[in-house]
C-alpha cells in the first residue's frame, strides 16, 4: 500500500494497527517541521534533533491511544511544546566552574561542608576522567576554558556539529553520574549563590 497521499488521520489509523510503514510516513511529514519548531526553544540542533526523535518514538508506542480528528499536526506540535516545556524545565541546572568551588571550600563554615565540597569536587573530576580525551578535551575547553564553540571547533580542527555533539553528550554524562551527589551539589548551589 502506498502511504504518501494518504491523509493523517488513515495514517493513525494503520499506526494504530502497528503498520510502521505508515509512521515512516508520519515521520517523514512531520520530523523536519518539529525539528525547526524545537530550534526555536533549544538552541542546540543535537538536543532538539533528540527531543523530536524521543517525541516521535512515543507517538509511536502509543499511536493506539492517540485521539485526535483529521489532521496530526496540532496534537504533535502541542506535545512537542509540552516536551520542550519539560526539557527546560528539568535543564535548569548550574554549571560551576571548579575555581569556584575552591572559593566556596574557602568561605565554608563548618568541616561537613569542607567535605562535603571536597567530595563534589572530587566526584566531578573523577567523573571527568572517564570522558573519552577528546570529549574532555572539547568540555574543559569550553567550561573551565570558557572558549565559545567555534574556537573549539578552530583550535581541535573540529567541525562545529561535533564540538557541540561532544558537549551535548558530556553534559548529559556528568548530570547522569552526578545525580548520586545531588545533595553535595545543592549545598554547592547554595554556597555559591549565597
């Protein structure tokens, strides 16, 4: 069967069914228009290339529970809002630079929050280590460096997608693994904006 000039609504239909060749249809219609609808709220092409692919999978999974009349579009932007909402919402993080932490090891008032300072610091460099060179490369560069992206890009003979790529996948590394010292890292907060 052929999918292209089917309108949205058969398309859900034979989604519905678990007929992929429908959703590639789908999917072909709507990646490239979600995707310029996420630029305009993440300002990273690989984060916004992500949080489309992630959308457009759960579409998938749950195409049976999908209620919408004729045409996709306005419940698929409507969800790609709800999902940038919520990346953002949960991105709301700090990024300390580690002579900062010394300053704010310096101006603690009790041992516990000496160690437990010592402790982020230590877990973040730790952390840092099992970066692969290059990507630790690029991330020093651009957060303890404070070098922008494109004199990364020029300095490692890099192109400005992989830099970015490389502190995309960092990042989401270091929040990964650092979540097991989230209480070290609210104190940290709290110091540092104190």
């Amino acid at each position: 069967m052929i999918f292209k000039g089917l309108p949205d609504r058969t398309l859900i239909d034979h989604c519905k069914e678990g007929n992929d060749k429908a959703f590639n249809e789908l999917f072909r219609r709507y990646f490239n228009k979600l995707y310029q609808f996420s630029l305009k709220y993440v300002k990273d092409e690989s984060i916004a290339e992500g949080l489309v692919l992630d959308l457009l999978l759960k579409i998938w999974q749950k195409s049976d529970e999908i209620r919408t009349d004729g045409e996709i579009a306005p419940y698929l932007f409507s969800a790609m809002k709800n999902t940038l909402f919520n990346h953002i919402r949960k991105r709301q993080e700090v990024t300390v630079p580690l002579d900062l932490v010394s300053e704010c090891v310096m101006r603690s008032s009790s041992p516990a929050e000496d160690f437990e300072a010592k402790e982020l610091q230590f877990a973040y460099s730790h952390t840092l280590t099992q970066l692969s060179p290059q990507r630790k490369k690029v991330f020093v560069m651009s957060r303890e460096m404070d070098m922008n992206h494109k004199e990364i890009a020029a300095e490692l003979k890099l192109s400005l997608n992989t830099v970015e790529n490389h502190i995309s996948a960092s990042i989401k590394f270091l929040r990964r693994e650092l979540q097991k010292h989230t209480d070290i890292a609210l104190l940290l907060a709290i110091c540092f904006f104190l």
